[in-house]
C-alpha cells in the first residue's frame, strides 16, 4: 500500500500548490466550518458615476471595458467571505485568542519531550513486538502533530489570522484531524490486542503477532489518510474584510453543507462510535476474565480508567457536539454550535499529553513482572542447587 499512499500525498501537495481558479473548483467538497457567502457574486458591475465620466468610446470598446472591470472585481473578492455577527464574535473573542492558543501551548510543552521519551524507550528497552509497533506508531503521531501545534498557536494569537499560505492551512488542518482518528483507531487495535491476549491466550500464542501488527497499523494509517482526501483538495482559507484577517478551517462557503453532512457523520460514526464500543467491550471482558487474579485485574482496572479519561476529555466532547451540530444544521440551518465545536477540538490534542502516561504505566507493569519472573527463577535456581543430590 506504500506507493498509493505515496501517490495519495504527492496528489494533495500538488493540488494544494494550484492556482486560484482551480481552488474555486474544488469548493463543493469543503469541510465543516463556519458558513459564509461569497462577496459581490460572480461579477460586481461598474457603478453608474464611474461610467458616466468615461470618455466616449465604442460599443466594442466599452464591452471589453466592462469585461475586464468585472474580472478584476471577482479576483478580488473570490476568496472573500461574509459571516454572520456569531461567527465576528468568535473569532475576535478571548477564547480563540487566548484560552485556545494557551492549551495548544501546554500540549506542546508536555507532549513534545513526552512523545520522545516514549520512542527512546520503544527503542531501547526489549517489549513485546505488538506493543512496540503500535505505540511507536502511535507516540510518531502525537509527536508530528505536537510539532505541527506553533503554526496554529502562531494563527490564534495574531488573532486568528494564518499567514503561512494555503498548502500550509491544508497540512495543519490535515494533522489535526489524522491524529485525532488516527489515535482512537490505534488504542482500538491495542484494546484488541490486550483481549485477545487474555481473554483466548490459546489463540494470541499462535498468531504471527509481528505482520499482523505491522499491517494493522498500516491499514489504520490507510483509512485515517483516504478520510483526510476532501482535506487535501479544497481550499481551508478564506478572507474576512470585518476584521481584516485570514481564516484557516474555520470559515468556508455554503455550497459543501450536503457533503458535509454525510461526510462528518461517517467519520463520526466510524472514526469514534465503533471504536469507543470496541474498547469498551475488550476492557470489561478483560476485567470480567481476571476476577481469579485480583492484583493483574487491579491493574487493567487502572488502563481502563485511563483509557476512559482519554476518551471522555479528548474525544468524546468534539465528536458528539459535531454530530449534533451535523444534524441540527441539517435539519434547521442553525450554525449557533459551532464555536462550541472548535473549543472541544481543542480539546482533542490533550490526547498527545495523555498517551505517553497511558505507555508509562504500562511499562512499569510489564517490568515489575519481568522482575518478579528473574527473582523467581533465581530463588528456584538456588534452592534446586542447595538440595542436596
């Protein structure tokens, strides 16, 4: 699958470098942001005072005259949009330009030198192959898209205005969300793994734990990626003349809202619902499977507490107020939910933070019982050589 993800890349980096004309095209396909009408229309005619003192000249003339006014009208305005007084407020208000930015800041902080640390270990510490691969996979998403976090800090405190151009909006727009799906769908396949492995131990010995890893990943990687392709090929930045700045992702034109409902619905539906009853199920059979061995089920209980905190402060939050903003607009064209909507995105790059501590503790359990097992073999070791033959 790596040359089409390749192709897949390549085709959105290519896409994101094309003119103006072609980012038009490709509007009926935007992602769910604000609404906003485009300014003037297609054309906005000369007015009657200007072409009252024109000189006379011929019809001809006076055609091509007209003609290239109103291109020079619509280059202008093209990627211009009106908003609604809901929308101004957001956008000039201090939770866009301070509380947001300010937790985008902590999770940089903690979550750069956290997501390293883990990979330092996964490299250097002996695990399990199944653990290694995708909690390396999943500590390289988290850390990219922690790198990735200053331009958007960098865009709210200038008061949401993005200045680093319309591929740049495209890519930050992109991590946000792989990162966000890409994370719920790899603790799925670690939840899976940790079932399988103590629910039916029998059959977890004979599968060839290290492919099925490596391509499980790979196929999560795939579906978050083919999820991101109306990312990749339609314009993220639109200008707002009220106050003068740039938007990215949070403003678009209204000619996308009947794809938009049915695609945020099923990245939804798929990249939360599903999962979240996935994990759910393995971790209560996990538990309901170990009530003979009260420590090791102490222990799961505490990976499900944190796997439920992750859930229910990272995830939980954007995803059903984004259901239930799809809906309402659907059915009333009421957009008065989305401000709620993109503080609770915010919210969603804590998850980066919370992972590592989510790998920690399970290093600590893997190693305690690594230990307990060598102390255990050398005192059989002793006893067997001080009996006597």
């Amino acid at each position: 699958m790596s040359p089409f993800l390749v192709l897949l890349l390549l085709s959105g980096a290519a896409l994101g470098l094309q003119d103006d004309d072609m980012l038009e095209k490709n509007e009926s396909a935007v992602p769910k942001t604000f609404r906003g009408k485009k300014d003037g229309g297609d054309y906005e005619q000369l007015s009657h005072s200007i072409i009252h003192g024109l000189p006379e000249t011929t019809t001809n003339n006076h055609l091509l005259l007209r003609i290239s006014s109103n291109n020079a009208f619509k280059d202008a305005n093209k990627n211009t949009i009106k908003v609604s007084n809901l929308t101004l407020g957001y956008l000039s208000g201090k939770v866009s330009r301070a509380l947001i930015p300010g937790i985008y800041i902590i999770v940089v902080l903690i979550g750069v030198p956290a997501n390293a640390i883990v990979l330092w270990m996964l490299f250097h510490q002996v695990t399990s192959v199944c653990t290694t691969v995708l909690y390396a996979s999943l500590a390289t998403s988290d850390l990219l898209y922690c790198l990735m976090l200053p331009f958007k800090i960098v865009y709210h405190l200038t008061g949401n205005n993005w200045i680093f151009g319309e591929t740049m909006c495209r890519t930050m727009t992109i991590f946000l969300y792989f990162n966000m799906y890409c994370s719920i769908l790899l603790l799925m396949c670690f939840s899976i793994s940790r079932y399988v492995a103590i629910v039916h131990p029998f059959i977890y010995r004979s599968l060839p734990k290290g492919t099925y890893t490596v391509l499980l990943c790979l196929l999560v990687c795939t579906i978050a990626l083919v999820y991101m392709i109306p990312f990749f090929i339609t314009r993220q930045t639109y200008h707002l003349k009220e106050l003068n700045i740039t938007t990215c992702h949070d403003v678009y034109d209204v000619s996308g809202d009947a794809f938009q409902f049915y695609y945020f619905i099923s990245m939804v539906v798929f990249g939360f619902l599903i999962p979240f009853s996935v994990v759910a199920f393995c971790y209560f059979s996990i538990i309901r499977a170990l009530t003979a061995n009260e420590q090791k089920r102490f222990w799961y209980v505490k990976i499900t507490v944190l796997f439920f905190i992750i859930f229910a402060l990272c995830f939980t939050p954007s995803n059903l107020i984004l259901l239930i903003h799809q809906v309402r607009y659907h059915h009333s064209h009421n957009d008065d939910m989305y401000g709620i909507y993109l503080m609770a995105l915010c919210l969603t790059s804590l998850n980066s933070c919370l992972d590592p501590f989510l790998y920690f503790l399970i290093y600590k359990k893997v190693n305690a019982s690594k230990n307990y097992n060598t102390i255990l073999k050398i005192n059989t070791e002793t006893q067997a050589k001080l009996l006597p033959s």
